[in-house]
C-alpha cells in the first residue's frame, strides 16, 4: 500500500511540477509570447522551430498547443501559422523524455536541494518570484523522477510471478501492440499529461514488467491521448480554433499509422541505435529509458519531416472535416492582411493596415445592416439571436480597432518619412471612429431591445422616418467604404456631408415632430425617449462615418 502511494504520490508531483514551470515561463514572457510566436513564424520552417523552442522552454506541448489554440481564437495567428507551431510542439516535447531517461540513469533527486532552497529565496524576496516559481517546478519535477524510480525499483515487478504471468500472456504481436497503444490513449486523456504516462512507462519498462515493444506501444497511445486537452480547449472555439486542434489529432494519428505499418522493423532500427536488442531476456534499465526517449524523438522528428510538406493539404483536410457553424464564417474575427510576422518595409506595412481597414469597414458596413434587420424582426427568438450577433459585432470591432493600432504602433516606431507618419496618424483616427460607428451598431441594437422589453410601438409614420434614417446612414457607410477602398484624389468630400446634412435635417425634424406629439400627447413619454435615442444614435453614427471619411482625405 506504501509503494502505491508512493508511486501515485510521484505521479502528482510530477504533473504539479510541470504545471508550476509552465505557468511560470508564460508569466514570465507575458503577453511577449504571442508577439514571438507571431513574429517567428514567418514560414512553415521557422513555426516548427518556434513550436518546438516555445515548448522546450515551457516543458509541455499541451501547455503550447492550448495557447496556439486560443491566440487563433483570438485571430492572432493563422490556422496554417498554428500547423507549423504544434509540428514543432511536438519535436519540443520530446525533451520531457530525455529529461526523465536521465533521471532513471542516475539520482537526480540530489541536485534539486540547492535548486530548492534558491527558489523559496526568490519567491519570498518577491523581485523575482516567477524565476523562483520555475525552479520551484523544476525541482519537483526532478524529485518525482527520483523518487519514480526508487518507488519502481522497490516494487521489484520482475520478481513478482503475477505481474510477469500477466504481461507474459500478451504475445507480442499487432493485437497486442494496438491494446496497448489504446491504453495509453486513454491514460493520456485521463491523466491529461503525456509526461506522467512516459515517467510511468519507463518505470514499467526499467522493472521489466512490460516489454520494450509494449512501452513503444503505450508512448504512441499517449501522443494521441496528449492532444485531447487542446480539442477540449477548443471546444467553445471558433472555427478555426477547433481546426487547430483538430489539426494537431491528424498529425499524431497519422505519425502512428505509419509506424504501426513499419513496427517492428523500426523499433529494432531505434533499439539499434541506443545498443539495445529488444529480444534479450535480461534488459539495461538505463537503455530501455534511452529506446522510449529515442523512439518519441525519431516519431516526431520524422513525422514532421514528412508533414511539414504538406500543411496546405492537413489545412483543406481539417477545413473539410470542420464545418464553420451557420452564421460564424461571416461573424468570425480573422484579420486577412495583417500577419504576425517581421514587418518587410513601412510602405508596405502602412498599405497592408489600409486593406484591413477597408476589410473594416465592410464589416462595420455590414454589422450596421444587421441592424436594419433587427428593426423589422418579429420573432422573440429570431430577434434574440440577431441581437447576440451584433453584440460579438461590436466585440469584433474592438478587436480590429487594437490589433490594427497596435500594428500601425509598431510600424510608426520605425523612421519614417513625414507623409508616411501623416498617413499613419490619420489611419489611426480612421480605426477609433470605425469602432465607435461599431459601438453606435450596439446600442441601436440595445435601445430595439429595450424597445421590444417594454412593447413600445411606432405608428406607420414614425416607422417611416426610423427606416427613412437607417437607409440614410447606409448610404453614408456605402460612400466611406468607397473612400477607403479608392485613391483620394478620386473621392468628392462635399457628397459624404451632403448625405450628412441629409441625416441631421431628418433628425431635426423627427426631433420636432417628437416633442410636437409629446406636447399634444399623443402617445407615451417612454415611445418619445425611445424614438429620441434611436435617431440620436443614428446622428451621432453619421458624424462618427463623416470623420472616418475626413481622415481618409487628410481633412481635419
């Protein structure tokens, strides 16, 4: 009972361990780390390096795929970027291995002391505490591998007739090998650390109890087992979030096809290579450590080498398996010029920020007509889901305006010639006015609700004049799109506020005409407040669409 609590005991504090160094390093890069990723991954070679550093650092290839997984949620980085990083999270990873198959050559446990007692120095001292929050981690980790392997060493499976007559029953054969690899799977997905399940099968392996054949088997298991955290992740994604992590299950899966096809053939090669004959009756414990480390390493590295080619086609594949749910494709935030990368030259960064403030305004454009619609929607449900899609409009629109600032940021940090800080500047105030015509999208929205809640209806002429007003603003947007979208020279300033003196005369006059009907009372003082703030936001909707348009034209 001791030995098993020990063991399980050992298996926690590894998990614990690791955790605490993962989440240390995060705190430790900060939001940096999204800014890494991005600017590293310029092509397919460099994202496998970034993946596999990033997870080196880290010590968790769960902890990487979980991140690339939520910064594509967010659209700040591509699906095709993503591919490459968990390629190389894989490679990263394997570290872990050769981590714990030297703890099994020698008494790790005794360097952690010194390490321990830094560590609480640095976290009581508090200047820095994530540093000593890693080596806090480290430690552990390293002491539940020495004590994983005393624990293995005093459980003396080898000696112990049932445990022997058990695994001697599995004839190592494909039977076998696939129970074993889906025990690991499931492990994995259990335990949710890929880690915990190779410390447990070296310790498996080094007393003798399974095979090596059986180890290699249970490591495959758990490389598919490990990427149920990210699609757990994902779940309450986005599309292309879910696309990732659905992109990280086609990798292992395929890696382990094609070593089930090459089995045995290759775990004699990687045997070969760490001097060990998988067939002897009596085994090296160090050696067998070494084979599993080995063999997770040539797994991923081959399987990367072969994939790496073919990201495009894993891209369609996944797109093809996972459908974008009814309505989403349009919603989703993915910024289309704009990559996470090292910017190439100023003008060529300012002109990419142009497009995707043309992209902008389209769906600002198109958010505004979702409001329209939301006028005219009868149905409680129909209009409930409406209003949810112009709420996550608004939130998109908050995103664009900071991922589209915080790129024009960076370029303005460069030298720059004074046109280009001048068109830069003027960029800048075109997104901050897009997001308020955003912001205004959200609260017609808010005021149609409050509207609906408190069954206030609009006579036919009324209506009218809210219709007349929002085909107005349309018009309005329409001209700032097509002042975005072309050169300015070729832009009339004095047509966009011709249709802006058209929306302030028509809010005059429904003004007017409100307090006139309040006077005579015809109808509520709540209708009048609603109709007042509705027109309202429609003016100040216009005024903000009329300053993009300034802007756009260098006009203050």
């Amino acid at each position: 009972m001791l030995i098993a609590f020990k063991l399980l005991g050992s298996i926690a504090l590894l998990i614990y361990g690791m955790k605490v160094m993962s989440e240390a390093l995060q705190k430790l890069a900060g939001p940096q780390l999204r800014h890494l990723l991005g600017a590293m991954t310029t092509n397919r070679f460099s994202g496998v390096a970034t993946g596999a550093l990033v997870t080196v650092a880290v010590q968790s290839s769960a902890a990487t795929t979980v991140m690339t997984v939520s910064f594509v949620n967010a659209a700040l980085l591509t699906l095709t970027q993503a591919i490459s990083i968990i390629m190389g999270a894989n490679i990263g990873t394997t570290m872990s291995a050769w981590i714990m198959s030297a703890g099994f050559s020698f008494n790790i446990a005794n360097v952690v002391w010194p390490f321990f007692l830094v560590g609480i120095v640095l976290i009581q001292t508090g200047k820095h505490r994530y540093v000593g929050d890693f080596l806090f981690g480290l430690c552990f980790l390293l002491f539940a591998l020495g004590m994983l392997k005393q624990t293995g060493t005093e459980m003396d499976l080898a000696s112990n007739p049932a445990v022997v007559n058990f695994f001697a029953s599995f004839k190592t054969n494909y039977v076998t090998i696939l129970l074993f690899l889906l025990i690991g799977t499931v492990l994995t997905a259990i335990v949710q650390s890929s880690a915990a399940l190779m410390a447990i099968t070296m310790v498996l392996c080094a007393t003798g109890a399974i095979t090596i054949y059986q180890g290699i088997a249970l490591v495959m298991g758990e490389n598919i087992g490990t990427t149920v955290t990210a699609n757990l992740a994902a779940m309450s994604a986005n599309t292309q979030a879910r696309r990732t992590a659905m992109a990280h299950l086609v990798f292992n899966v395929f890696g382990v096809v094609w070593v089930l096809i090459l089995f045995f053939p290759f775990v004699r090669m990687v045997c070969g290579v760490v001097g060990l004959d998988p067939t002897a009756p009596e085994q090296n414990p160090t050696q067998l450590s070494f084979a599993l480390a080995t063999f997770h390493t040539f797994f991923n590295v081959i399987n990367t080498a072969i994939l790496i080619w073919f990201i495009p086609q894993i891209e369609k594949l996944v797109c093809f398996i996972i459908k974008p749910k009814k309505s989403e494709e349009e919603d989703e935030f993915r910024l289309q010029y704009i990559r996470g990368g090292i910017m190439k030259t100023p003008e060529i960064s300012v002109l990419q920020a142009q497009k995707e403030i043309v992209v902008f305004g389209e769906r600002t454009q198109r958010l505004f007509g979702l409001v329209t619609e939301l006028y005219h929607t009868q149905e409680d449900q129909a209009f409930e889901k409406l209003f949810e899609r112009i709420k996550k409009g608004e939130d998109v629109s908050d995103k664009m305006e900071n991922e589209i600032g915080k790129y024009l940021g960076d370029v303005g940090s460069a030298h720059l010639s004074d046109e280009t800080k001048e068109k830069i500047r003027g960029m800048m105030r075109e997104i901050g006015e897009l997001e308020s015509v955003g912001d205004s999208c959200y609260n017609l929205a808010r005021i149609m609700r409050r509207k609906r809640e408190h069954k206030v209806w609009f006579d036919t002429d009324l209506n009218e004049g809210i219709i007349q007003m929002y085909v107005l603003v349309d018009e309005a947007l329409t001209k700032m799109n097509a002042a975005l979208a072309g050169h300015r020279e070729d832009f009339d300033l004095e047509d966009s506020f011709a249709t802006e003196h058209r929306i302030n005369d028509l809010r005059n006059n429904l003004k007017q005409k409100n307090i006139a009907n309040l006077d005579q009372q015809l109808y509520s003082y709540e209708l009048g407040t609603v109709l007042n703030d509705l027109i309202g936001e429609c003016e100040k909707a216009g005024d903000y669409i009329i300053n993009v348009v300034q802007a756009r034209l260098g006009v203050e």
